[in-house]
C-alpha cells in the first residue's frame, strides 16, 4: 500500500465494449416510480489498477458487483459519487444537464479519496453512451427524467489503512417520476443545535458517501418532531450551512425595496451543488442586467455570505423574510414555511403554490434548460 507507481493514463473511450442483455426488464410506469428502486437494464464500470492504469471501459448487463470481504471500502469508507439526470424534450431529443461541474466535483472528491482522476470529457461520452443504450428507460412525461448515479469505490483487497491500489468507478441508472408529484408542498425544517454535517478542514465541500451516513440519526429524530428535514448549523454563532442534502438560499427584503438573495459561501465546509451553481449564474445574469428574468424585482442583490439563525429569527419578525429554499439535483429547489429552533416555529412566507418568488423563477428557468425548451450551454445532447 506504499511505494506503488499510480500510472496516468487516461480512461479511453474507444476501448469500450458493450454487452447487451439478453433478459431485458419491463419498465414500470411513470405513476409507479420511486426514487432510486428501479434501475436500467444495462450499467457502465471502468477498473482502475496503481500499476496498469484505467481498464477498459464495458456497458454490460446491471448486476451485483464482486467484492473481496476485505475490500477497503467495506471498512474505510473510500467512495465517493454524483448525482445527475438525463431528460427527453418535447422534441425526442436527450440532454444531459451540466455535466462537465458533476465531472468536475468527482474529480475533486476522487482526489481527496487519493484515487485516480481522469478527464471529464471522456467519462461524459461514456455516459452518454450508456444513456443512449437504455434510451427507452428514459421517460418523457413532464417531470421525469433518467436519475444518472456515478461512483467510485475502493475495491483493494486487505486491511490497513492507505490509498486504494485498486478503485472501480461504475455508473448505474434509475427512472425517476416528478419529485412533487401531487404538486409543490413546503417543508419545516428542524435547526439542530447539537448535531453537525461538516467542519472547517474536514470533507464537507466533497461528494463522499461517509458524509451522508451520520445524517440519517439527526434526520429521524427531526421526522419524530414533525419536521421533514434538517437544518445544519454550525459554531456559537449557529451559522447556516445546509438543508437536508441540499444547499441553502435566504431571500431578504431591503429598506430601498430590492431583494438580496443569500447563499453560505462554499470555503470547505459547503458542498459545491450543481443546481446551486446554476441558481448564482442566473441569478447574477439577472442582477448585472445580462439577462433578465421575469418575476424577479429590478433591484436585486446577490450574495455568498453568511448568515445566523439569530438573524434569521430577527428578519422573520421584522418582516424582511421573503422566502428560504433548498437547492440540489433531485428536487430542483424545496421551498421552506418553518424552521424549528430553540423551541420556537420560525414563520417562513410561501406563496399558495408552495414556491417562493425566487424559487419560482429559478426552478422555471433552469427546467426550461434541462428540457431544451430554453437553448443553453448548460445542455448536452446525448447523440452529439
């Protein structure tokens, strides 16, 4: 586990092969759809060796994995993912959405697992071939897509504590139906003041899968006081941070009349979304006057700062609470109408159709990009 000679070549496109499967599934209809319980016919997996490089790439039928007992992501955790989708226009056509920043973000957690990285490019054309292989697995009624599951995982066999000699990444995929199938529902948040998702230093800001394992305690025990998700705080001050699995925004109204438009900035300890990446791009166009979106005020600030739950509290009161979201890949944006904290319902205005204004726009705009009905760069075609 030391000393190894870590080769770096690239995972190669042309290399790969593909397996048909000779027992296709039937696929369920949209209605019958649950999130990340049914998956494609087909799956893509690239092994990776310290002294032969990236293997050959190979589409071949879903299946169980092989993993030695001692296989080091069974006792250290080294895995990482992403999450993405693919969607099927009105015009037939299939997009991926952005995913040169998922490819991106994998690479930075790739890097601090010290597993191999690769150009983002390739691992893309690679996707998008296996899209194009379970094409009809991809729905087309409004609001559904084809949720896209990348992942790397140490495959090393023996203990001991070290960078993984061996490392498989493997893409699986699963249909998924709207996420507000009987429309948009707010939701309350529990702010803990005794549980924490990540620190300064650690590997908060990174798509590792041992971040999410110590969440599922602190999100039953907000669901047993009749809250739907968790709102991360962080030091004395109880800083914001996240919610749930997704980033934060906090829209204030300011004394001129214009609107501020709030998210905690990355340092280390946020996780850089691509969805809130897309929110800041077009809520930046909007606000420079590059391109404008309707339903946003003409005086409209944006900013990566932070922001306390003292303060938040105050603004609630004073009546400069305009609205609170979530961002992330599943849901888009999740508006919120109460925050628990200390003992107090904090009050959160949402409009009747469970979207704030901002929300609202921003979910509409960046929709409007995944389904090729808004022409964008943020749109790959999966037969480009």
């Amino acid at each position: 586990m030391t000393g190894e000679v870590i080769r770096s070549a690239d995972i190669d496109p042309s290399r790969l092969e593909v397996e048909l499967t000779k027992s296709p599934k039937t696929i369920p209809p949209t209605n019958q759809l649950v999130f990340g319980r049914t998956f494609t016919d087909h799956m893509l997996t690239i092994p990776w060796n310290s002294q032969t490089g990236w293997g050959t790439p190979k589409i071949q039928p879903y299946a169980p994995l092989q993993l030695d007992p001692s296989s080091t992501v069974l006792h250290y955790a080294p895995t990482l993912f992403e999450g993405l989708k693919a969607y099927k226009g009105k015009d037939g056509v299939l997009r991926l959405f952005r995913p040169d920043k998922n490819m991106e973000r994998m690479n930075r957690s790739a890097a601090r697992l010290a597993f191999p990285t690769f150009t983002g490019e390739n691992v893309t054309q690679l996707i998008k071939k296996l899209v194009e292989v379970d094409s009809k697995w991809v729905p087309s009624d409004p609001g559904t897509s084809l949720y896209i599951r990348p992942t790397m995982i140490g495959t090393q066999a023996g203990l001991g504590v070290g960078a993984s000699t061996d490392v498989l990444l493997f893409v699986i995929a699963s249909p998924v139906g709207p996420y507000y199938s009987t429309g948009f529902k707010p939701v309350k948040l529990y702010a803990t003041t005794k549980d924490v998702r990540a620190w300064p230093g650690g590997t908060g800001g990174f798509k590792l899968g041992s971040n999410y394992a110590a969440g599922v305690v602190p999100q039953q025990q907000a669901a047993a006081l009749g809250y739907q998700q968790i709102l991360w705080l962080f030091g004395p001050e109880h800083r914001l941070t996240e919610v749930g699995t997704m980033n934060l925004w906090v829209a204030l109204r300011k004394d001129d009349g214009g609107l501020e438009l709030i998210t905690p900035p990355l340092e280390d300890m946020i996780l850089p979304g691509v969805t809130r990446d897309s929110v800041l791009a077009l809520a930046r166009d909007h606000a420079s006057g590059k391109r404008k979106l309707a339903g946003l005020p003409d005086k409209f600030t944006v900013s990566e700062r932070n922001l306390t739950m003292p303060e938040l509290v105050e603004a609630s009161r004073n009546g400069s609470l305009s609205e609170v979201f979530g961002s992330g890949t599943a849901a888009i944006v999740s508006c919120v109408d109460g925050i628990g904290y200390e003992g107090e319902l904090v009050k959160v205005p949402c409009g009747e159709d469970g979207l704030g204004d901002v929300a609202r726009v921003m979910l509409r705009e960046i929709v409007g990009r995944q389904t090729g009905d808004i022409p964008s760069e943020w749109s790959f075609p999966v037969d480009a």
